[in-house]
C-alpha cells in the first residue's frame, strides 16, 4: 500500500501558505485531503504547528476522533462528530500562521490510530501525544511556509 498523505490544493509542499489562511487574511483553515489511510484505522488525528515561534512549538490547531474515510477536511471546516483540542491561544478552533517576524513553518501533521481517543476537547496537544503514543498505524505530515513581510 502507499504511504499515507495529506496535501492541500491551496498550497503544495514546503510552499508560500496563502494570506486567507492566515491572520493577514480570513483566518480559515485550508482543505486538506487525506490519502492512503492504512486499513485498520479507528480514527485519524491532526495538529497543525509552528516549531519556529520564538517561545518554543505553536499548536494552531488540533483536532482527534476523524472518521477514517474522511477524505477531505474543507476549507473552514466545522466538523462535527470531531474533538477540536485546545490551541496554543488556548480556544477551541483553528487560529492561522502569525508570525511575530520572519518566515515560519506550519506543519500540518496526519497520524491514522488504531483506536478512538476518550480525551475531551480540554486537552492540550501534550495530552493528545501521550494518549495517541501506542496507537499510531502511520504519520503524514504537509508543511507550509509564511512571512507577514
């Protein structure tokens, strides 16, 4: 089976994140496609983080208990039957790239599980890495890059 990806039509790869996605613009979430979901899997997680904010990791957005047939997560997505994890603002919602300075990368973080998580939408990404640690199947990740410049 191929390896499991996430990509977005809105920017590939290690590109250029548009503004509407960010705090410069509508500060809606990209679609995002899941692809090659291992069978076996439970449910999927998504965090999406900036490890170059100047205090350490930035978690934009968490998310846990996807479905594993979901194929896509549109643009300012609201899904239901999900847990929306608590952000580094500390709300329950996506919150797009805002660098203080510089370019930062936004890396958009896919894990397939073998099981649905009993976590309430309080936890932090911290908790969801320990309670995720044992059930990971497979990891994709899509990276993006911003600057406000």
């Amino acid at each position: 089976m191929e390896k499991m990806r996430v990509t977005s039509p809105a920017f590939q790869d290690n590109g250029r994140i548009p503004a509407r996605y960010t705090c410069d613009g509508d500060n809606m979430n990209p679609e995002l496609r899941f692809e090659n979901v291992p069978a076996g899997t439970k449910s999927l997680a998504l965090v999406m983080e900036d490890p170059d904010a100047p205090n350490g990791l930035w978690v934009h957005w968490i998310l846990w208990n996807i479905g594993p047939r979901v194929t896509t997560l549109v643009e300012q997505a609201e899904p239901r039957e999900v847990v929306i994890g608590k952000n580094s603002w500390g709300h329950n919602q996506y919150g797009g790239p805002c660098p203080p300075s510089g370019s930062h990368r936004y890396i958009f973080r896919l894990y397939a599980l073998d099981t649905t998580l009993d976590l309430a939408g309080t936890a932090s990404k911290g908790q969801l890495d320990v309670v995720m640690q044992d059930h990971i199947l497979a990891e994709a990740s899509l990276t993006g890059i911003y600057s406000a410049e």
